[in-house]
C-alpha cells in the first residue's frame, strides 16, 4: 500500500486529498498541517473578524470529510526537515514518517517586516501566555491566520471605543480595518508605500478608495512607518510623519511569507517566487510535488514566474498535483485510465468588498511600464485600464465592476482593446 502525505490543509492541500482519494482507494493519505484549527477559508477571516461570519462558516472541511475519506488529518503538526534519499518528513514532535509521494502545500505565514520589529514590542501568538495583563501590556497583533484573529476578538470584546492603529494598506489590512469598522473599532491606517494597495492599483483608484475610507472614520497616512512606541495603558506611537497616536492596539496586517525552509534545506529547486515546478506541479525529484502559495508559477500575462496568492489558483494546483501523483504511484500499464491535468498559470486578479464597495484590479501595477492609462471616474466608480500597444496590461474598477470578466479575458488572449 502507497503512503502519500500532503504537507499543509489549506486551499491545495484539502483540494488534492479529495482528488487523490477519489483516484486511489487504498492508498494511505496523511495530512499534515501546523495549524490547530479545522482547515479553513483564509480568504473569509475578516469575515469572522467582522461578524458576518461565524468560526464554523469560515471552515472548510470538517471532520467528516476525512472519516468518510479515511484520511489521516494531523493537526498542530509542523514538518522541520525531510530527508529526500530516505523519503521520510520529520516533525517538530521527532516522529518521522515515511512516504511514497510527497505534495509540499505548505502556503505562507504572517511576515513582519524588520523594521516593525522594534525593541519592546511583543506579537501575540495562539501560544499567548494566559497570565498576560493585557490592560498593562497593550497587544501588537499579526493578522493573517485565523488565530490572529480569534486572538484579536478575544481582546476587543468588551472594550468599547478602542482605537487600532493597522500597519499595512494592502488587501489583508484594508479588509482588517473594514471588519474592525463593523465593530465599532476606530482606525487609523499607515501604509509604507506612495498609496494603498501598491502593487494592485494606480494612484488614482488608490486616492478614490482612500477618500471612501475617510467618509466612514477611517485615517490613513502613506509613505508613512512607525519610528517609536512607547508601552503604557495605551500605545503611544511616533511616525515618520511627526504624526503621534494613542492607540489601545496595534495590528500587523503585512502579508505572509512563504514556508519554504524544510524543502530548500532538503534540496528541492526554488526560485525567488518559491517552489520551482512544471506545468504538472512536479519538483525535481519525481515523488515529491508542490501547490499554493508555496509554488513560482507561470504569470499568464508576462510569460515569465511569479507568486500566486488566490484561491481558486490553489485548488487548480491542488487537482493538477492530484493528478500528477495519482499518475506516478500507478503501473504504466494503468496510465491510459487516468489523463494528466496542466495548471496553465495565473494571473493577478485581485477582488474583494470593503467599505461598501467592490473593489476588482488585474495586473502588476508595481511593474508597468511604458503603458497608456484610460480612466473614467463619477461619485460611485472609478476605473481605470492600463494598455500597450492596443493590449491591455492591466485595469481597476472600484465601485462599478461590470464587464471585468471580459477584461480578464482580453489580458488573457491578449486582444486588442484600442
């Protein structure tokens, strides 16, 4: 009987282990991930920050799906090393467990950047000491996994008119911020670039959506990072601007890193955007493959790698790599019932609702260039559509987002526009 383990029960991970169950029903599927909830939607954690959501709704799979998959799902689980030549995983807990193939779906954790990492400043973690004071010891909080965000209600709750300050104006913080909104949290934002959203929007459609935050309470300084804090009841925190606040607590909203350090130490081939792989989610060993946000993927766009961090890019990975080991694991003799399945790659869609609109851009603003801007603005929209030579490289459309499926494909075929 084959062992395959599947590294991580996020969106590639949950999407693979259904797959590879449904082509092979003896196989024994381990599970591994490092978080101790149930998997679940990163995508819906402001969600549940917000309200709108309960913790069972963010959820998704439970524990059924895996009885009735005979699935071996190891929560609170963290691979550390791995040993190519033996085929073998070892856990922070000193078991090690051997496999046949391998699916590396290890996604990202919450990255602070070095300069936020300031002498006196202590994050709050799921290992948060319980005896801590939290009244004498304001909290700084990540926020990327659902934990971050357990941790951020369990603070708040009870708490009327808190401030926070966010420190990130991308997707995860302005989301952040908008859920604190719905909490009756006051806010002010600082982000370190030019404006919000940076690398997913012009400065035009980042000031549109700016001046929707400041109609509904929200501050938001850019080109702007934290010079000091001072810890008492409150926060007290000098910016680079001159600027100082007073704040009950302050919450990281800066993006994730990959988790790639067991499988580079063990020899697996990566690149600056993560985990090399072909079109087939294959590594360079042939038992061990990769999906998520761990992976360097092909930009549809450009042609050339880069770092997905969508959903639905994660589950095409996922069944890709399903297929791919499912394919491996079987006789030659027995490949002609089961095609293989490409992941063509992605491209950089960015889409959400925050502040009571809608809010959907396509392109990498961050690198741009030589490009014709086409832009339209009213009270309620703002679009905005970047093209060269008659393609179009990129767009945003705030407020109105009708025809962005047409647009999407237009960057795809690389058709012409104008």
């Amino acid at each position: 009987m084959s062992t395959i383990i599947i590294v991580g029960a996020s969106a590639a991970g949950i999407a693979a282990c259904g797959k590879l169950r449904e082509f092979n029903h003896s196989a024994r599927i381990i599970c591994l991930t490092k978080e101790r909830e149930m998997p679940y939607n990163r995508c819906l954690i402001a969600d549940f920050l917000g309200g709108s959501r309960t913790q069972t709704q963010v959820h998704t799979k439970g524990e059924q799906f895996f009885v009735d998959n005979n699935i071996e799902l190891m929560l609170d689980c963290e691979v550390i090393s791995m040993n190519v030549d033996a085929k073998t995983v070892m856990l922070h807990n000193g078991t090690t467990l051997s496999y046949d193939a391998l699916l590396i779906a290890t996604g990202r954790s919450a990255f602070v950047p070095s300069d936020l990492v300031i002498p006196g400043m202590s994050f709050v973690t799921p290992d948060l000491d319980p005896g801590r004071d939290p009244i004498n010891s304001p909290p700084i909080f990540p926020f990327y996994d659902l934990s971050h965000a357990q941790n951020i209600l369990e603070f708040i709750d009870g708490r009327p008119n808190l401030h926070a300050l966010v420190v990130g104006g991308g997707i995860s913080g302005l989301e952040c911020a908008d859920a604190l909104i719905q909490r009756g949290v006051k806010i002010t934002m600082i982000e370190r670039g030019q404006h919000l959203l940076p690398r997913q929007m012009d400065e035009g459609g980042a000031q549109f959506l700016q001046n929707l935050m400041s109609s509904q309470g929200v501050t938001v300084y850019c080109s702007t990072t934290i010079k000091e804090i001072e810890k008492k009841n409150k926060h007290n925190v000098a910016l680079n601007n001159n600027k100082s606040l007073e704040v009950d607590l302050i919450i990281a909203a800066t993006g994730g890193r990959q988790n790639l350090q067991f499988a580079q130490e063990a020899g697996i081939n990566c690149d600056e955007f993560g985990i090399i792989v072909d079109q087939y989610q294959a590594t360079n060993f042939d038992e061990i493959y990769a999906a998520g946000d761990v992976c360097s993927v092909n930009d549809l766009l450009t042609g050339k790698p880069t770092s997905s961090t969508l959903w639905p890019d994660a589950v095409a990975q996922g069944l890709s790599a399903a297929h791919s080991i499912a394919l491996y694991l079987l006789t030659s003799d027995e490949h002609a019932r089961l095609p293989s399945k490409p992941y063509a790659g992605t491209l950089n869609i960015t889409s959400t609702n925050i502040f009571g609109t809608t809010l959907v851009t396509g392109g990498d603003f961050g690198a741009l260039e030589n490009v014709e801007t086409l832009t339209k603005q009213e009270d309620g929209f703002y679009h905005c559509l970047y093209v060269k030579d008659g393609i179009l490289q990129g767009f945003v459309m705030v407020g109105n987002v009708t025809g962005v499926g047409q647009l999407r494909k237009a960057m795809i075929d690389k058709t012409r526009i104008v």
